[in-house]
C-alpha cells in the first residue's frame, strides 16, 4: 500500500500507482506500506512540465537545403534533449504553413488548419519546389500531451530559410 502527502494516487497495478498533483504543489511525499507498517518514503519536488518545443521532421536548424525540407514527412514536438522527463510524448494535432518565395512578385502559398502531425501532398508538392532564400513558416501548432486531457497550444512556430 502507499499513500501521499501532496498528491493523490491511483493504483494501476498490483504495486504501481498513478501520482496526481494539484498545480499549486511544490513537492510531495509518498509514504510506502507492508503489513500496515511503513518501509519507507520519499519526497519528490515537483515542477509543472514545460510546453514542447516544434520542429520539422529530422531539421533543427533555421536553415536547410531545399531537398533536406522536401524530405521531411512529419512536424514533431518534443521537449528538448536539454529536459529531464522521460517518456513524455506529445503528438502535433494540427498546424499552419506558408511557403513564401524569395522572389516578392510571385505569390506566398497558405496552408491552414491541416489536421494531424503529417505533411499531405498537396503541401509535399509546394516543399519540393523550393529555391534559395525562399522561407516556410509553420505556426498555429497545437498538440496533445502525455496526460491526453487537452490541447496544449504552442506559442512558437518555425521558420526556415532555403539554403
């Protein structure tokens, strides 16, 4: 058996236990039973889980080459190698692009409100026609966390300049 100051817990399993803790806690402790005797405790200090960080596909920086950005399938978010939380996944549920072409007379190209984490083709095909210094943003990313209680909006997006 276990119990928590600061926090609630959910058995999942015989002997593994969900921790749910109000935003305002700092820290926690989780005692731990045998026989109505406990064995021991330990206290957690807790933090509030940072929003993720874009990115497009396997390109992390603000310039590529134009086959490098053609190449990529998906838009991703993550929480950076930098974090220390393990096994947090969150999945991009939609997102905005505009393509805009260095050369000003010919027209930026609008991709809005497209659903799930993957590039569909008709964007695919404005990707693989890029020239240097042509620009792509993505913004309006929003995306469901670990908890898959709700949307968590991000308020960066990505621009990245054709080399």
């Amino acid at each position: 058996m276990a119990t928590c100051e600061g926090c609630s817990l959910t058995q999942t399993s015989s002997g593994h236990y969900l921790a749910t803790v109000d935003p305002s806690v700092t820290e926690a402790t989780i005692h731990t039973f045998v026989d109505r005797k406990e064995i021991g405790n330990t206290r957690f200090l807790v933090a509030k889980v940072p929003k993720p960080i874009p990115q497009f596909g396997t390109i992390t920086t603000a310039t590529a080459m134009a086959s490098d950005i053609a190449n990529q399938n998906v838009i991703l978010c993550a929480l950076g190698t930098d974090i220390p939380y393990v096994g947090l996944k969150y999945t991009v549920t939609k997102f905005s692009v505009v393509v805009a072409p260095k050369d000003t007379s010919m027209p930026a190209k609008f991709f809005t409100g497209i659903k799930g984490n993957v590039i569909p083709p008709d964007l695919k095909t404005a990707l693989s026609s890029l020239m240097p210094s042509d620009m792509i943003s993505i913004f309006g990313i929003e995306a469901i966390g670990p908890d898959k209680l709700g949307l968590v909006k991000l308020n960066s997006s990505i621009v990245i300049t054709v080399e």
